[in-house]
C-alpha cells in the first residue's frame, strides 16, 4: 500500500501529453500562477493581478548569492494580447519567421497586439520581437522603445510549447475575452479606442 501511494504521488506533471516537453519551474512569487523556463534563462509565467490575467516573457538575472531574479529585460503582455499573439498571430510569424532565413527574402512582418505594443519580424534577424512602441510628440512614425524582448528561433519554439498548456490552463478566462475591435462598429468607435489607435485616440475623445 505505501508503495502505491509513493508512486502515485510522484507521478510528474509533465508526464501528461502535450505538457511532456515543457520545462516548468517553481513559480517567481505567490502571484505567479505558472512558471517555463524556455532557455537561456527566460523565462515564461502567468500572474493575476486585480481579476486580470498577465503573461511575462523575461530574462531572468542571478544575484551574486546565486538567486534568480527577473530582469527588467522581457515584456508583460495582458491575456487579451497574449491570446492575440498565440491564436491570430501565430501562423504568420512562423512563415515570416522562416521566409526571414532565406536570401532573397524580403520580410517586414510588423501586428499590433494593442496599446503599441507589436510584434515583428524583419528579413536577416533570426528572432521574433515582442515590443512596446511609443510615437514620440511631432514624429511621423512610432518608434521602439527598449521594453520588450526578442525570442531567437529556439526560444520562440520554446516558447510555443508553453501555449496549449496555458490555454489549458485559462481557459474559462481566454473564453471571456472579446476583441474590441469585433465592437467597433464604425471607423470612429476604433479611432477613440486606446487600444486601437493608442497614438491618437485622444484626438477623437471629444468630437
Ligand atoms: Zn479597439
């Protein structure tokens, strides 16, 4: 009897399916739900904060004392933009992400997941950039600023194991989440949206 309880009790997580691959590791800090390791110290975890779901793509730093800490290196993308990401955007960034690596490729792949921030992938970078954005007063275009994170290829794949685990794991909330583009029933509904038109929608608040 203690034999099968022992057994029991010790069977891993990662035994089961589709999450066998995935390197989970002891979360950060109480608010964190779930925590990968998708290499070279990057880290991928699920946080609730006031009733909302956020995930963090961070490197990670290690004190002199040998702890682990996350560094300011990484970007925190609410569930809507995550579902954004991992859903509409997913297949696209992989056939930019390989057309990328040819020659006589020409890829300037760039979405906007909301509130500036993007991801992109440009011809000869072997990675795919999660950033914040910012237009700065009187500029024509926006600009990248340093928050955010470029996955190389084998972080992204990394990366991409973790997403049906996930989506497992919220799904009721992935489930609650509508676009608000699906309620912008007019061009000036998305034009006073902040997550639509983040650059601009002040412009429109009062007409
Ligand atoms: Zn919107």
């Amino acid at each position: 009897m203690d034999n099968f309880l022992v057994v029991s009790s010790k069977r891993p997580l990662e035994d089961e399916g589709e999450e066998k691959d995935v390197k989970r590791v002891k979360p950060y800090n109480k608010n964190t739900d779930e925590e990968y390791d998708i290499g070279n110290d990057c880290h991928v975890s699920a946080q609730r904060h006031e009733g909302n779901v956020y995930i963090h793509i961070r490197y990670f730093d290690t004190s002199p004392t040998g702890r682990k800490y996350p560094s300011k290196k990484g970007i925190v993308l609410h569930l809507e933009k995550w579902k954004k990401l991992t859903e509409d955007c997913l297949d696209e960034i992989d056939k930019a992400l390989e057309d990328s690596q040819k020659e006589d490729g020409n890829v300037s792949y760039k979405e906007h997941l909301g509130h500036n921030v993007h991801v992109t992938v440009e011809q000869g970078y072997k990675w795919v950039d999660i950033r914040k954005w910012w237009k700065p007063e009187d500029a024509e275009n926006i600009v990248a600023t340093r928050k955010g994170i470029s996955l190389p290829v084998d972080l992204w794949k990394e990366f991409k194991k973790t997403i049906p685990v996930l989506r497992k794991r919220f799904q009721k909330e992935l489930d609650d989440i509508r676009y608000c583009y699906l309620d912008h029933d007019n061009q000036m509904s998305m034009l006073k949206c902040p997550g639509c038109n983040p650059n601009d929608y002040m412009n429109h608040e009062l007409i």
